[in-house]
C-alpha cells in the first residue's frame, strides 16, 4: 500500500518540479548539441527525446544538481552517436 502522508506527496512534487525545471533550462542544449552530431532535425528531436527520458528514469539518484548539465551533455552525446551508427 502507498503511503501517502504529505511529506511523501511534497517529496513525489518536488521531484516532479526538479525534472521540469531541468527540462525548460536544458533542453535548448541538449538538443543543439544533438543537432551538432546528428545533423538532422528528427534525429535530434529523438535524442533529446531519449537523453531526458534517461534524466527521468535515474533523477532519483542525483544528490545534486550542480552536474547535471554535464550529465545531459554526456547522454546526449552518447545517444546521438548510437542513433547516427
């Protein structure tokens, strides 16, 4: 069963507020740089798409924030170079 006391429901939206908020200030980066290696507009679209899905899936285990950027760049990078293979 769930817990739902408003600590674990604060917690749960904080979360939420953080992967957006990371969404609006780094998603013009990731998907230029997507751009740069792909060199086409879908391509990217879809990296970016992927890069922030993997954000999602492990932004649990970021005890801080002041190297996300790099992270994003660094799973842009490496899924852009998949993705072009």
């Amino acid at each position: 069963m769930k817990d739902l006391s408003p600590h674990n429901r604060k917690g749960k939206f904080m979360e939420e507020k953080k992967y957006e908020e990371a969404v609006r200030m780094y998603l013009d980066d990731v998907y230029r740089l997507a751009l740069s290696i792909t060199s086409n507009e879908a391509d990217a679209a879809d990296v970016c798409q992927e890069t922030f899905i993997k954000l999602s899936q492990s932004r649990r285990s970021f005890e801080s924030d002041v190297h996300l950027k790099n992270w994003l760049l660094k799973v842009c990078a490496n899924e852009a170079s998949v993705s072009s293979q």
